[in-house]
C-alpha cells in the first residue's frame, strides 16, 4: 500500500489529532515527510498552537478521518479532520 504524508495537527495538544485540511477536504500531502520548516510556512502564525506532525497514511487509513472541525483561526475555511 502506497503512503502520502499529511500535515496533522493537535490543536493546543489536547491529544485528538487529526489531519489539516481545508472545508472542501482538500489537505496538505505530498511523497516525502514534511519538515518543521514547510509546515510552519503552510500553517502560519498558529504553528505552535497547532503542534503539527508529518504523518504517512494510506487512502484507506485517510478515508476514516471524516468529522470536520473548523478553525476560527483560519476564518473556518482549514480545519482538522478526525476520525
């Protein structure tokens, strides 16, 4: 099974992780592990709030991760989608 690596995020560390992505779905992934480096540029001031990790997933793992959770920081358009 092929691997993507998505930008997850854990907001405030209150340990419910979940992927970064925005109100359409579409999330941040790509072959490689992101570096601290590219999810600061991608997610910005709220970095440090967001505790973000570079996870692998298989299409089959990230079909599970379907509740939604808006961010008011990202005027609700990027949020976290959790399991």
């Amino acid at each position: 099974m092929k691997k993507k690596h998505f930008i997850t995020v854990d907001w405030c560390s209150d340990g419910n992780r979940g992927i970064f992505c925005d109100k359409n779905g579409k999330s941040f992934h790509q072959k490689e592990p992101y570096t601290k480096q590219e999810m600061a540029k991608i997610l910005g001031a709220f970095y440090l709030i967001l505790n973000p990790e570079s996870l692998a997933f298989t299409e089959e793992e990230i079909n599970r991760y379907n509740e939604w959770t808006p961010l008011a920081e990202y005027n609700n358009f990027f949020g976290i989608a959790r399991k």
